[in-house]
C-alpha cells in the first residue's frame, strides 16, 4: 500500500464500548453489517476503525446499553475495504468447508437407529453426523441437504434431559457458543449457504435462558436476511433447569 493510499485519521463518528457494562453476547457483533466488531476475550472491539461506520446500527441490538457513538479522530470508513473483508470471510468459509482434513471434521454420516431397537426410557443417541460444531461443519455435507437443522447452544443438550429422543431425532445439527466462539462472520455465511445453497427445509435455534445466548438466534435472523430464499425459523427457549421456557416461529 502507498502512501497515498494509506488510510487518513478524521474527525468523526464512531462506536465506542463500555467493558465494564460488554457481557460479550454478541449481538452487536451480528448486527454489524461492516463486519467493525468481535468478541475477543469476551469482550466486543471495534477490530478494525476503517470498518465502522458510525451510524450505530450495533446499539439498540445491545441488552446491556454498552455501546454509543462519539466522536473523535479515527481512520477514515472505507467502503471498498469492508467490501474486500467481507469477500474474504465467504471465500475463506468455503474454503475451510472443503479442504479441512483433521479428523476432527471428517464428514460421517450415521445409520439411524429403529424404533424397535430402542426401548422406553433406553438410553441412546440420535446423532446421524459428524461433525456437529459449528467451526468444523461443512454447510454443503450430504447431511444438511434438504433437512430441518438444529442450530443449538453447546449448553442446551446438558440441561435437556430428552434432548436426543425429542429434538434431535431425524435432525441434522451443529453447535455453537454464541458468547465464546469466534468467527461469527463465518457462522453467518455458513448458515446463509445452509439456506441458500444446502436448500434446508427449516432451522430450530435452541439456546439457554442466560442473555449472551441470544446471540445465536440473531446470527440467524443475520443469515436469513441475507439469504435469497426463506424458509421456517423457529427457536427454543430453555431453562437451566431444563425446562422449555419458550417456543416461537419467527
């Protein structure tokens, strides 16, 4: 890059994070169709000034009111550099879905187990993939083709007692943590091209009853927005204790 092209600092509007009030949900992050922020150590940061545009779209998606816009000196808004960043986070989902080859995100498909080799209250899995976290899975595996897809909170099979026997079976799923993974540019687009591309009939989004969860359904919302075609969302609610606390189609 030369120096003309370097980018100038300015005067002007821009977001500022309170850490002490940031819980590091995440819902800032989805809300930002620049791509500024990200969750690092849990926390939200402006990664990059020429990112952001100052118009504040980020700030009503904040539960705890951490973010506002002020004015001081920053790098100048690039469009094209956001543009550029974007293309980059597609590309680089792609990518990764393809070429990964640790063993941890080898692509599997399970034979599904028959009702009458199961008995009431037997103890088993109706887990019919691998890999089921949401870094490692491929948007475009056989598995999500066609099929209603559970997006979950890593927390939510460990509170619910019948998770398997009334949620999971006949499902595809992944997993995520919306308040400790990173990425979450490439969750979107991964969940983008299950809609667009993977043709999946219906997305369930299952998260906890603690506020950083709702990141994940806005990761949702985020993707669908920028999908071309629709299809049925709805999401799950759950307590701590386990129960279903809430149960919407959007």
């Amino acid at each position: 890059m030369t120096e003309a092209t370097q980018p100038k600092k300015v005067f002007r509007k821009i977001i500022e994070i309170d850490e002490e009030l940031c819980t590091g949900c995440g819902a800032c992050v989805v809300s930002c169709a620049e791509g500024a922020l990200a969750i690092i150590d849990g926390k939200a940061k402006v990664i990059n000034e020429v990112f952001c545009d100052g118009l504040g779209a980020c700030i009503g998606e904040c539960p705890e009111g951490a973010l506002r816009i002020i004015e001081r000196e920053a790098l100048e808004f690039d469009e094209e550099e956001v543009e550029n960043y974007l293309e980059s986070i597609k590309e680089k989902t792609i990518k990764e879905s393809y070429q990964c080859s640790c063993p941890s995100a080898q692509t599997m498909i399970f034979e599904e187990k028959l009702d009458e080799e199961t008995s009431i209250g037997a103890s088993y899995s109706a887990l019919r993939q691998w890999p089921v976290q949401m870094h490692l899975i491929n948007p475009l595996a056989p598995y999500f083709k066609g099929a209603d897809v559970i997006l979950t909170a890593d927390c939510v099979a460990y509170s619910l007692g019948g998770f398997h026997s009334d949620y999971l079976r006949g499902k595809s799923i992944a997993i995520a943590c919306p308040k400790l993974d990173q990425g979450r540019e490439r969750y979107i687009e991964k969940i983008r091209m299950w809609i667009d591309d993977a043709k999946i009939n219906t997305l369930t989004v299952m998260m906890m009853e603690v506020p950083c969860c709702t990141g994940l359904l806005a990761l949702a919302k985020d993707a669908a927005n920028q999908a071309q075609r629709k299809v049925p969302i709805k999401y799950i609610i759950v307590g701590i204790k386990g129960d279903i606390l809430k149960e919407e189609w959007i």
